[in-house]
C-alpha cells in the first residue's frame, strides 16, 4: 500500500505541476548558482513534505479512530468505492462542489501569505513557501488523504503522505528546471492514464478490506488470523 503512494505521487506529478506548477516556476530561486539553486529547490520540497506528513498524522488519527472501533476493513472498501467514484462522476458536476468552500477563507490567506514569500529570497522562504504550497487544496491531495486513513494507523498515514509527496519530487523538480519539458500531447496521454490509476489504486483498497487471504493485496483480517491460530492450537 505504501507503494502505491509513491506511484500516485509520480503518476499524478503532472497534474500537480498544472496545479502548483505556476508556484514553482515563480520560486525566487538563484539563477546564476546551480548549487545554491539545487539547494533551494530541496527546501521547497522539504516544506512540502512536511506539510503532507502532518496532512498524513491527522487523517492517520482518524483511521486509526475508526480502526479501534473495528471499521477498518469497511472503510477501506469504502474508500476504495469512493475513489473510483470520484474518477467516474464529471468533473463539470464535481465542480457544483467544491471541497475547498467551507474554509475558502483559510485558503485565501494561504494565497495572500504564499505571494508575500515569492517576493523574498531568504534561506526559510523556501521552506515556508513549500509548507503553505503543501496545504493548498488538490484534488490529487484528497485522494492521497484517502489512502492515509485507510492505513488505520497515525505513523502510517503520514508516511503514506510523505510518500505521496516523494512521488512527486522528479517531475516537479524537472518541471522547474526545464519548464515546458513536456509537449501538451504527451501531457495529454499521460493525464488520461491517472484516472485509470486512481481507479486501479480503488480497486486495490477494495481487495484489502475483503480479507480475501491474497498475500500482500488482500491480507486476512488480523482476527481471523488469530482464530485460525487458535483452532490450530486448543
């Protein structure tokens, strides 16, 4: 599962340069040292991670919340269904509602905090600037939030998301020191390979909430695993 983070990170990386792509190519890096560059961008994605890591112990707390209370088979089912849904509605009719209503305020000062940052060349700006960049709404992000609560588990859910976010270093990075690298055609065929993606990934948390013994995809409930053993030894 935590494999999968790092393969939606990287498969989604160019919807997230379409996204967070114009933030990245306006980072007040230095131009004339590569070295002080390269280090510049690592603070940037530094702040990302952090952003997703704690993005993972929040949502990881309530999976593991639902996970006491025995619901976690049921909610990887669930969230796998829902990321499948997601993908299959239309995006005109996803966008009646927009998820980043109810704290629009809280986003605008993320913006108006972010634009202020551009304009600073100083060491913490790009860790600042990768931090706030980390907290601004995506739709890819949601899915990933997805995948940490179906981990069940606080540690796990925030390295499922700074997994996610590593996933996303090579083409982001390659995005800023190369930008339009890639020809709207390819972008193209790549993004169409996403949904498929996120409708495989679906499929996967499926398979792990049914307990269908399948080593490594669909693993059996821990206590059917206990009663086994204990039939095995009376």
């Amino acid at each position: 599962m935590l494999l999968t983070a790092i393969l939606l990170g990287f498969m989604g990386s160019l919807h997230c340069i379409g996204m967070c792509g114009p933030i990245a190519f306006m980072l007040p890096v230095e131009r004339n040292n590569p070295i002080k560059k390269f280090s510049q961008i690592l603070l940037y994605h530094t702040g990302r991670l952090l952003a997703y890591g704690l993005i993972g112990l929040l949502f990881g707390l309530l999976g593991k919340g639902l996970y006491v209370f025995g619901l976690q088979q049921k909610l990887s089912i669930g969230i796998g269904v829902l990321m499948i849904v997601l993908v299959l509605i239309p995006t005109r009719t996803l966008a009646n509602y927009n998820l980043s209503k109810p704290v629009y305020r809280w986003i605008s000062k993320v913006k108006t905090r972010l634009g202020k940052e551009l304009q600073k060349k100083t060491a913490d700006t790009f860790l600042t600037i990768g931090i706030l960049n980390g907290f601004l709404p995506c739709g890819l992000v949601y899915m990933a939030v997805f995948g940490a609560i179906a981990m069940g588990d606080i540690a796990k859910g925030s390295v499922f998301m700074i997994l996610f976010g590593v996933g996303t270093i090579p083409l982001m990075t390659t995005a800023i020191y190369f930008s339009g690298f890639l020809k709207g055609g390819v972008k193209k065929r790549v993004q169409k390979l996403i949904p498929v993606f996120i409708i495989a990934m679906g499929i996967l948390f499926i398979l792990r909430g049914l307990g269908l013994g399948i080593p490594y995809v669909s693993p059996e409930p821990v206590s059917a695993l206990v009663s086994s053993q204990i039939e095995c030894h009376p």
